[in-house]
C-alpha cells in the first residue's frame, strides 16, 4: 500500500494557488458537506474551536474520501501534540504564531524522525494505515506539509529567516492576530497592517516557499492571490451557515 500523494504541497511546490476553506464546527458531518465543495483543501481548527484529537481524526476520515488535503491547525507548537496528531493521520499541519526560525526548526523536528528530528517512532499507527504502507518511516517527510502562522510584529520582523528554515513549505499569515498585535484590532485593511502582510508575502517569495492568508471578503481574496498568495482560505464553515441563515431569515423580515 502506497500513502496517497499530498497534493496542496505539490500544488504548492509548483507555484499553483489553492483555495480553501476553514472548518470549525468540530463536526465530520459538516466537514463532508464542505470537502464535497472542490476546495483544494480545508483547514480543521484545533486552535478556536471545540475540537480534539477524536473530531480532528474523524474529520480526517471523512477527507479521505475527497480529492482535497485535511490540514489541521494545532493550538501551538508543542510537540507532544505534534506526535499525536501526525500519528492519527493529520500530516499537513498549521502551527500559529511562530515567532522566529528557532521555533520553526524544533516544530521540523518534531515533525520528523531521527536522525534528522524527534518525533517518536511507533510501528503501526493511522498514518500509515497502520502497518500497512511499505517504507513510511523513512519516507514520511515526502508527504508532510508544514504552515507557520505570522502573526505579530516579531514573526513579521524574522519572516525571512524562519521561510529560509528547510521543512517549512509556507508562511501563512493570520490578519486577525497580525492586525491586534499591531495595534489594528479588527482592520487588517490598515496600512500597517496590509505592509506587514506585503513583507511576509515576499520573504516567501524570496525563499521559494508559498505564501498564505485567511481572507474571506472576495475581493481581499482576489488581491491576495495577485499578489503572490497561494494558499488561501476563502471562507468557513461557521460563516457560510451563520451569514446564509442571517440573510435568509432577513429576506422574510417586514
């Protein structure tokens, strides 16, 4: 048995964009119905929501049926939580707030195998298939994709070095921590705010790595895209249902 090709990382790689979508209802029913959207990928929040390692692998189980990438957000970098999500299958993850290239590194090595890491070794686990995938060990880095959020001036001011960092595949950025943390809570349309993201964007670019953004207004989301963002997400699922059932109810309203 072979693992099944990550293709948002050869998406990536190759300089394609990648919508997505993010899921933060902790539920597998309501992720299925997004995954069969044809989002690129979709993100499962483990950072703001309710959800835990069983909803997360639930979630992961219902993505397998989809030709989209299950990345899971942790909420933070601890490495612990690291092993226990890649060995239940969540093999794109998102770390928030990395804040320079130290961090990023250890969050490689916790990702990783020695003797290039630290991530500990068990035999048969859900990553792959339980036994079942010929070589996964030493080849499981091919398929890991690994996001790191920027969201503060520090991670903005050390963009660079943490893109030049080998394992990490994109710096994504957070506009809503970035724009509280520069002092523009709630409009990351501030000028500060948009510079900082144009710095992130292109020590990406300079890295050869990908660039990414959470931008659910379309026309941010188009900007974004022009500008050399490509792994982006464009809405969620507690969005699309909270603002359709807003204006249905609206449109009956006297």
């Amino acid at each position: 048995m072979e693992e099944r090709p990550n293709l948002l990382k050869s998406s990536l790689a190759d300089g394609r964009p990648s919508i997505g979508l993010w899921c933060s209802l902790a539920s597998a029913l309501t992720t299925e119905v997004v995954a069969g959207s044809g989002a690129g990928w979709l993100l499962v929040d483990g950072e703001h929501s309710p959800n835990d390692l069983r909803s997360v692998v639930a979630q992961l189980q219902v993505l397998g049926g989809f030709p989209c990438e299950g990345v899971v957000r942790l909420p933070s970098d601890d490495p612990v939580a690291i092993k226990r999500y890649m060995d239940a299958g969540a093999r794109s993850l998102m770390i928030p707030n990395v804040r320079d290239a130290a961090q990023a590194r250890r969050v490689v090595e916790a990702m990783t195998y020695a003797p290039g890491g630290f991530r500990g070794f068990s035999v048969g686990h859900r990553a792959n298939q339980f036994g079942r995938i010929a070589g996964y060990h030493a080849n499981a880095r091919r398929n890991q994709l690994l996001a790191v959020q920027i969201e503060c001036a520090i991670g903005v001011a050390n963009a660079a070095e943490i893109a030049a960092v080998e394992g990490v595949d994109v710096l994504f950025v957070g506009p809503g921590d970035l724009s509280t943390n520069l002092g523009f809570m709630g409009n990351p349309g501030a000028p500060e705010v948009q510079a900082a993201i144009a710095t992130v964007g292109r020590a990406a670019a300079a890295a050869g790595k990908a660039g990414g953004i959470l931008a659910p207004v379309k026309a941010d989301a188009d900007r974004y895209l022009g500008d050399g963002f490509t792994m982006v997400a464009v809405g969620s699922d507690l969005g699309l249902l909270a603002r359709a059932s807003d204006a249905l109810v609206a449109s009956f309203s006297r």
